[in-house]
C-alpha cells in the first residue's frame, strides 16, 4: 500500500512538471531542456527555508515558485528577445549552470551527496509523513495545477499562446506583444516547477543533484511526449505511464549501473519513436 | 606565469572546441536546425578509436576508422531520420525533440557497452612533452593544434572553392532557389552531415587523449561551440573558429579567479552579453 501510495504521489508531483513542459513546449511551441533546474531550485529552496528558518510549508512553496518565476523571467527575456531557436541554447546553459551549482555549491546543496533530512510538511499543525497522508497534498497539488492550466486554456491568453505557436508574424501585426506572452508563459511554468520542487523535497526528505540533470530534463520531455502535448489529458497521464517504466525494468534482473543507461535509452527511443511515427502521443494533439 | 599556461591551454582547447564550432555552423547554417546528436557522435569517435586501438590497430588507422565511421553515421542519421521527419512536414520543435531523443540513445547506449567510467588511451607518446619558446607542449596538444588550423583552413577551401562547398553554400542562403535549381538540397543536407560528423568526431578523438573518454562528454562541448557560433554569426567559419579560441582562452583565464567547475558560467555569461547587445553575432552583415 505504501508502496503505491509512493507511487501515486510522486506521479502526481510529475504532473505538475509535465503541466509546466507542456506549457512551454506544447502549447507556445518553445523547446526547453531546463525544467529540471528549475524543478530542483524549487526544491533547493524549499528544503532551505524549512531546514533553516521557521518559514511555514505553505509560504516555504510559495517563495519557491515565486523565485521560479523570477528565475524564468531573468533568463528567458534576452533569448526570447531575438528568436525562439536562441532559446534551444538558453535552455540547455540553465540546465547545464543549474547541474554545476546543485553539483559544487557544497555549502548550499550539500553538493554531490545531496541534501538530507528535509522535513516533511506541517500546515495547521499536522504533519504529513506517511505516503497516504501526503498523497493528499499532491492531489491538491496537482488538482490545483490543473484547473489553473484548464483556466489559462480557457482564457483569451490561452488563445493567444497557441496563436503564437501557429504564426508569430500574424500575432505581432494584431499587434499584441509576442514577447510578452512567451515570458509570461515561461514565468507560469516557472511557477509549476518550483512548486513541484517543494512538494518533491519535502515529500523524499531527500534531494540530490541526480534529480535535476539534463537526464531527468530529457525524461520530463518524455513524460510529455508520450503522454499527449498540448492538452491537459497528456499531461496527466504521462507520468503516470512512464513513472511505472522503472518499476518494470526492476522486474528484469540486470545490474543497477546498466540499469540506468537502460532506463535513460528507453525514454531517448520513446522520444524518435513518438516524433516519427505518433507527434501526438497518446491524447495529445499533433506537435 | 600562471597565466600565460592558461593562456596557451586556452588556444590549444579552443582549436578542439572551433572543430566542433566549424562542424556545427556547418551543419546550422545549411538545414537551420539545432542538432543535439553531434554531441554524441563527438562521443561515439572517441569510443570507436579507443576500440580499434585496444584491437591493435595503429593510431593513424584507428583515427582515419573513427573519422570515417561517424561520417557515415552522420548521413545514416540524416538520411534515416530528419529527412524522414523532414517529408512528413515535420516543425522544428519536432526535429529538436527527435534529436535530443537521439542523443540521449546514443548516449546511453556508449554507456550501457563501455560503462559511464572514465576511460584512458594509455599511449605513452601521447603525453611526452616538447619545449616551445619555453612553453611545454605535450604531443596530443601539438596534435590538437595542427588539426584545428587545417580544420579551418580546409572548412574555409573547401566552402569556397570546391563545387559541393559552393552548392551547400547556396543550399544554405536560399533552400527554395537551390531546390527549383535542381541543387538536390536533401542530397546536400545528407553530405553536410557526413562532411559535420567527421569533423566532430576528430576533437572527439583528440580531446580524450589527454582528459579520457567519457560518454556524456559532448553535451558541455557542443553548448559552448553552439555559443561560439552564434556569437560569430551564423554562417561564418572564421567567426566560428575565432569565437572559439575567444571562448576558450576566456574559460581559462577565468581559473584565476575562480574554480573550473563554474567555466559554464562564464560560457553562458558571454552568450547572454552577446543576446543582449550584438544578437546576430560578429561577423554578419
């Protein structure tokens, strides 16, 4: 029970990254390899604040999704600025810039090793250790992320965002800012990230630098892919589909250190195969 | 003299790293897509000529196997691949995704046959040295050099005065004239790739004889002559391979004042200055 319990949370968490990739890469069509960086600076300050302030779990996420935010901001305007394909090269250096400081700021992350004994999240009192317990407060999570990407779907900005993705030219002419929505639609997914990183940390008690690398960036692209770009049904079911991947491959008996390898050329071959042969994935929409 | 060192360690790195400028500018300029598998090409190089070497065939041989072999895996990718996703009207974003998964394939799958550990070559000319104007110079640096100023100086003969220089050239300023043209402009993309993974694959030799061969190695290296050639202007060989030596001597110098681990930082740092005040890069008109 705990063990799907596990499971279940932990998928529930992707959702919200899948949410937050599919945003930027599904819905205004820019291509990102540094949602894992931010996922794990939301984690990195999340399990700060709590380990060394008396911050509350709930204001602990927020500053961390709001950072994000900023982070994402920061980083994406002066790429954005000049072309979408600019931002292939951005995406990567986040990635790679956020991989050396979770890695070497030994002082900050605990470098390497990681960051143990986050503890898990209090609000108004309880404390949510047990898996079933904090299940609820990913589905709130995740339900949350949700109705906020369903909301935004809805909405004229929505609207505008995929406008952008079909023809940039058209949408500037209208004039409306093109700029201006592709960071806001960074700063959002900025925001879904981060806050995944704080349930994430709070929810494994512990962090390393192996969960925010360009490996898990790839597999976040993945969970999307398959799942279905562009439509909240392929967000959510992705990682559910994928998180159960390594839970068969542990049925295989085959050293851990292949097993990696294994795990990260099966989701590089879900990427070529999806891209030939199914660009919507199971309930998307063509990429 | 600390810095001097730096600064010599910067230009012979920097030459590894304009190859790999000069085969991605190659490759970007001609189908205007962000390949991310080069990087793993860069690795498969390394790893083919350590296999052949390990077989017993001379060092020259298993460097000429190894350009060869990745010459051809470069038109088997293109070939089987992006022009297959390239028929079917696929989008950039696409493309991308489907190179990414690529690399991550190859990658992994270096991994999974020679294990993520590093792996040293062992030759023992490899690392004698040599004095020069009171610098010294080991033999895989001497290398290094060399093949990177006959990289440039054949990229640029070759763009310039050879028939399939000039037709990739045109395919490049114009796909939809060289097509009505008959110029065959797949034909050409095929050969862009093969001419671009053969030059990444001789830094991708070269490099792990000094540092060892690791199979994630080329993600890092393929960023920063990303970054090289658009800061040169895309298009331009000489702006690639300038910007690299630039780059380069700049991670280096940088050790001054701070720990090696945070050269991406520099790297980037200069990629977003370029963003910001010259985004089309130096050389562009």
């Amino acid at each position: 029970m705990d063990f799907f319990a596990t499971y279940l949370a932990l998928a529930e968490i992707y959702v919200l990254l899948g949410l937050s990739t599919n945003l930027l890469v599904g819905i205004v069509g820019i291509f990102s390899v540094s949602q894992a960086a931010v996922f794990g600076v939301g984690a990195y300050i999340t399990a700060f604040l709590l380990m060394h302030s008396s911050t509350p779990f709930p204001l602990a996420i927020l500053v961390a999704a709001g950072l994000c935010i900023l982070l994402n901001i920061l980083v994406t305007l002066p790429s954005l600025r000049v072309s979408g394909d600019y931002f292939v090269v951005t995406s990567f250096g986040i990635q790679l810039l956020g991989t050396a400081v979770f890695t070497n700021w030994t002082k900050g992350t605990g470098g390497a090793n990681g960051l143990p004994g986050v503890p898990a999240p209090i609000i108004l009192g309880h404390e949510f250790i047990e898996p079933q317990e904090f299940l609820l407060l990913s589905s709130i999570g995740m339900g949350l992320g949700c109705l906020c990407f369903w909301l935004i779907m809805r909405a004229p900005f929505g609207g505008l965002l995929r406008a952008i993705r079909e023809d940039e030219l058209a949408v500037a002419a209208l004039g409306k800012s093109v700029l201006r929505a592709k960071v806001s639609a960074a700063a959002l997914a900025g925001a879904f990230a981060g806050s995944a990183g704080g349930l994430y940390a709070t929810f494994l008690s512990f962090i390393d630098p192996s969960s925010f690398d360009l490996d898990a960036s790839i597999f976040l692209l993945t969970m999307v892919v398959v799942g279905g770009a562009r439509t909240l049904a392929g967000s959510v079911l992705g990682p559910f589909v994928l998180l159960a991947l390594p839970q068969i491959l542990a049925l295989i008996d085959i050293p851990a250190s292949f097993a990696a390898a294994l795990r990260q050329l099966i989701y590089g071959l879900l990427l070529i195969v999806f891209m030939l042969f199914r660009p919507q994935g199971l309930l998307g929409e063509r990429l | 003299m600390l810095w001097l060192n730096l600064l010599i360690n910067g230009l012979i790195w920097g030459c590894a790293l304009g190859m790999v400028a000069i085969s991605f500018s190659l490759i970007f300029a001609t189908t205007r897509f962000f390949h991310v598998a080069p990087a793993a090409v860069y690795s498969l190089g390394g790893y083919l000529a350590w296999s052949m070497m390990k077989r017993g065939a001379p060092e020259w041989v298993a460097l000429l196997g190894a350009v060869v072999a990745c010459g051809l895996v470069g038109a088997a990718i293109q070939k089987l691949l992006y022009e297959r996703l390239d028929r079917r009207g696929a989008t950039h974003l696409v493309v991308l995704i489907a190179s990414l998964g690529l690399a991550a394939v190859m990658q992994n799958a270096i991994a999974g046959a020679y294990t993520s550990n590093v792996l040293q070559f062992g030759l023992p000319w490899a690392n004698r040295t040599t004095s020069i104007g009171g610098a010294l110079l080991t033999n895989t640096q001497m290398l290094t050099v060399c093949f990177g100023v006959l990289s440039y100086l054949g990229a640029m003969w070759f763009a310039h005065r050879t028939l399939l220089g000039k037709r990739i050239r045109a395919v490049a300023s114009n796909p939809f004239l060289a097509e009505i043209t008959r110029l065959e402009p797949r034909r050409v993309h095929i050969a862009v790739m093969a001419i671009g993974s053969a030059m990444v694959c001789i830094p991708g030799v070269l490099v792990p004889l000094d540092l060892g061969l690791q199979p994630f190695g080329g993600v890092p290296m393929l960023l920063t002559a990303t970054i090289a050639v658009i800061a040169g202007g895309v298009g331009s060989i000489s702006g690639a391979f300038l910007l690299a030596l630039v780059i380069a001597v700049l991670q280096n110098l940088s050790l001054l004042v701070m720990p090696g681990e945070w050269s991406i930082g520099i790297t980037f740092g200069i990629f977003i200055i370029f963003m910001l005040f010259r985004p089309r890069g130096l050389f562009t008109g």
